[in-house]
C-alpha cells in the first residue's frame, strides 16, 4: 500500500471515530466520557434516523444519555451541532485533497486516493455521511448556503489537480477543469446517494469497484489517451 492509501485509510478511519476529540484522563488513570463528543455522536445518530429538522434537542440529549441542559453546555442550538459535525468531517477531507495533491503522483492515483477517502468514509461511518450529504451539501436550504464557500474549497482544490494535469498534458485542456472537479465529486456524491437511500446495491465488492467506476468514468473522458482496457485500470486501482 502506497503512503498515500495508507493516509486515506487512517484519515477515514480516525475521522469516524472522532480522533480529533479524544476523552480527557481522569483521576486515577482512567479515561473520562467525552461528554461534547459524545453528543455530536448522539446528533449523527438521531438526525440520520429522523432527519434533521424532525429532531429536538431533547432527543440528541436522550440519545447520548446526558441532561437537556448539557446540550446547550456544549453548542448553542442544534443547528451549531449540525455545523460541527458538518465542519470536522469536511475539513478532514479538504486536507487529505491538500495532502494528495502534494505528493508526486500520477493525477489518476491522486483522483483515486481522494475517491477512496471518500468512498471509505462513508463505509466507516455511513450516517455521519448520510447527514453531511442530506442535510448539508444537498439541502436547499440555509446550511447549503452557509457553507457554500467551504464547500466550493473542495470543487477548487480538485479542479487545480485537474489543471495540472491539462498544463501537463494528461487531460484534454479544452474541458473546464472547474467543470470536471464538479463532475468527480458529482459522481461519487450520486453513488453515496444511492448507497443512501437503498438505490443502488452495496457491500465491500460494490464499493471497490464504485471507486473503479468514478475515476474511469471521470479520468477516461478527461484523458488525452485514455486507458481503453477497463479490466486492467479496475485491478491497478482496486490493489
């Protein structure tokens, strides 16, 4: 396994589990509740199960098993915690595209790493990603337009990737690369959808090859001599 995809695996699986949030030590050596992770925790859960604007805070309190009131301790409404969760997750993957993009790879193993980051992502933690995707990215409604600048960061980071490699040759310069890195993420944004609501089949064999189908559908079409053998690109990205 590559640096690179060692990285993806590790970032995925520490965003997940909330590493950026570790519990405080207690007297005695002994691990005490992180009681702010622990609701944010309690929040994923309860708006992938009700959605977002069914919910109460009362609910995510009675989830985490903590008082109404420790809630707002914590985060001022619920609309802060949807914030939050939205942010740390977000943020997480903005610096795995930084980290990628800094390594000297070829642009098809840096569009597949953060491919794999995000499709693995939602393998580690399919409700975090069901409530960043529902209620956030995809949602017409003020959370969208908050966040439409950290959002668009991604879409930027992604579409340099692509220029980089129109300068240099590998994709064809006359497809806009902003155009491009929104159809990348576009691509795997309606797999996690799928994935979501039920539409689409999955398991480990179906993830491995989504990974396959977003960067041969999104690198074939970009790539001056795109790779006509699928079977070989699907065993070179999936090792």
């Amino acid at each position: 396994m590559s640096a690179s995809r060692a990285r993806t695996a590790g970032a995925a699986g520490d965003a997940a589990s909330g590493a950026d949030a570790r519990p405080a030590a207690a007297a005695g050596g002994a691990k005490a509740p992180d009681k702010r992770r622990l609701i944010l925790d309690a929040a994923v859960r309860v708006f992938a199960r009700q959605g977002f604007h069914a919910c109460r805070v009362s609910d995510i309190a009675d989830e985490a098993g903590v008082a109404y009131g420790l809630v707002y301790h914590y985060f001022a409404s619920k609309d802060e915690v949807l914030d939050t969760l939205f942010l740390e997750r977000w943020e997480v993957m903005l610096q795995l595209i930084r980290d990628v993009d800094a390594e000297p790879l070829p642009v098809r193993e840096k569009l597949g790493a953060i491919a794999s980051f995000i499709i693995d992502s939602y393998s580690h933690d399919p409700d975090l990603m069901k409530v960043i995707i529902v209620e956030v990215t995809r949602a017409a409604n003020s959370f969208g337009d908050t966040h439409i600048g950290t959002i668009r960061e991604a879409y930027e980071l992604i579409g340099a990737i692509v220029e980089k490699a129109q300068t240099d040759g590998y994709f064809k310069p006359e497809i806009e690369a902003r155009f491009a890195a929104m159809a990348f993420y576009g691509v795997i944004e309606q797999l996690l959808t799928g994935w979501i609501f039920d539409l689409l089949p999955q398991g480990e064999e179906e993830r491995q090859r989504a990974k396959w189908v977003v960067i041969e559908t999104v690198c074939g079409g970009l790539e001056v001599n795109a790779v006509s053998d699928g079977t070989t690109a699907g065993n070179t990205l999936l090792r």
